[in-house]
C-alpha cells in the first residue's frame, strides 16, 4: 500500500499539484488518469523519488519515503519495478539478459539461480522459450511482456506501469491488461497504471485516481464511472463514441429496468 498525503508541487511558481491525498491500495490495479498536462507524471515521480514535492508524505506502508535513512529509501526503492512506457530494453541483449538486469545488479545470485528466476517469469507471461531472441526480432506486444518479466523479477510489492499500452494493437493491449491484472493479483502487488487508454481504464481500473489541473477531481473504481455526475470526468472518459454508448445503452436498460 502507498498512502499520499497533501501532496504538492510548483514550478516556476506555477501549481502543478494541489494537495492530494490518495490511496494506493495492495493487491489492486490503481490508475492515475487525466488529460495532458493533468499533473499524472509528476506525481508518479513524486511517488518514486525522482521529484521531491513541496509539501506532503508518500508512505511505503508506514514508512515515510521522505524522511526515512538513505538506507531505508534504498532498500524501498529496490522493492519496486517498472514497466517503460519505451520498454528501455537493451537491443544489443537477448531477452534472457534484458530480463536478468536487475538481478546482475542488484543482487550476488549465482547465474544458476539468475536463469531459473528468468524462466520462472518469463513462463509467467507467456513467453517459455523466447531466451536467446533479441529485441528486434519480437513484436510489440511481446516487448511489453518481456518489459513486464524484467519488472517482476525480483519478485516487487509495488509495480508502476506508464503508459503500458502504447504503441500496442487492441488485441495485445487486452493481453497486457489481463497479464497485469493477474500478476497483481498473484504477487499481491500495489501495482500503479498511468494511462490514456480508456479501454485499460474500464479493464482494470479497481481503483482510479483522476488529476484536472494538478487537483484529485475524483476517485472511484471502473464501476463507479457510469454513475459518475462529474463533468469534466465525464468528458474526459466519454470522448470516445463507444463508450459513450456504452454509458447511454447502460441508462436505457436502468429506466428500463425501473419502469
């Protein structure tokens, strides 16, 4: 779980985020949504350390990211892992060395226990066999898949995912959902999605977090969206055509419903 409380940031004396408070809770996918400019990267990289906000706490369960020792901020730090919106593979290794990075330099694990790690998470998803493949020579979808491997394996409590559907055609998008979903759930991961991808957001949204200008305008869960009577969220979700059906069809069988 990462608690967050009054957080805030300016630049140039400009408010970029405003005092939120938010709950990221374990063993559920929780999304930060907003349009461009919304304040979503910032405060993903107020979570991780990468910019300090002005005011407030991120609390790793009851630690306070903050104000712990460098020690302390470390040993949070290696308990985290990060898909790439670019993925950041390395294209002059194959997929096994891609993925065992984070063991070679984060841990003394002899490479007999490096390589079994390797095929353990590379089983996980979906990708038993493909160890001596480079980059260049895999799709898109599987880059992904390859991303999330390398994420996982040190076995993480906490998963930020940016963007983790870009670039991807709707059927191996589905398939990141579902693959993140299911890991989250096995690993009892607090797993974090920046995304734009509404079809991600009504997915796996098990909880959601929606920025409008550096503010926390709304809070809820994929099945909170359709009721929801806040504008601004309702024009950001419903830009789509078939969502927005999807929502008058909803309606229709509501009044149908009650009649």
């Amino acid at each position: 779980m990462i608690t967050i409380k009054h957080i805030s940031k300016e630049f140039d004396k400009r408010h970029v985020l405003n005092n939120i408070d938010f709950i990221f809770e374990q063993g559920k996918c929780n999304l930060i949504i907003g349009s461009s400019g919304s304040g979503k990267t910032v405060l993903t990289k107020c979570l991780v350390g990468l910019i300090k906000p002005d005011t407030g706490s991120v609390l790793y369960k009851n630690d306070d990211f903050y104000k712990v020792s460098e020690v302390k901020k470390k040993s949070i730090l290696h308990n985290i892992g990060m898909l790439f919106q670019g993925n950041a593979l390395f294209d002059s290794m194959n997929i096994e060395k891609n993925i065992s990075f984070p063991l070679d330099m984060f841990t003394k694990l002899s490479r007999k226990d490096k390589l079994k790690k390797v095929d353990e998470v590379l089983e996980k998803v979906n990708l038993k066999g493909t160890n001596k493949l480079k980059p260049n020579e895999i799709s898109g979808g599987m880059k992904k898949r390859v991303g999330i491997a390398r994420a996982i394996i040190r076995t993480p409590s906490f998963l930020f995912c940016d963007e983790p559907n870009s670039g991807l055609d709707p059927q191996s998008s589905i398939m990141i959902d579902k693959l993140i979903k299911e890991l989250t759930f096995d690993f009892k991961m607090t797993t974090i999605v920046v995304t734009h991808d509404m079809n991600s957001v009504m997915e796996i949204g098990q909880k959601i977090l929606y920025l409008y200008k550096g503010h926390k305008h709304w809070e809820g869960s994929n099945l909170d969206i359709f009721s929801t009577q806040n504008k601004e969220l309702e024009d950001f979700i419903f830009a789509s055509d078939f969502l927005k059906e999807a929502k008058e069809m909803k309606a229709l069988k509501a009044t149908q419903i009650t009649k």
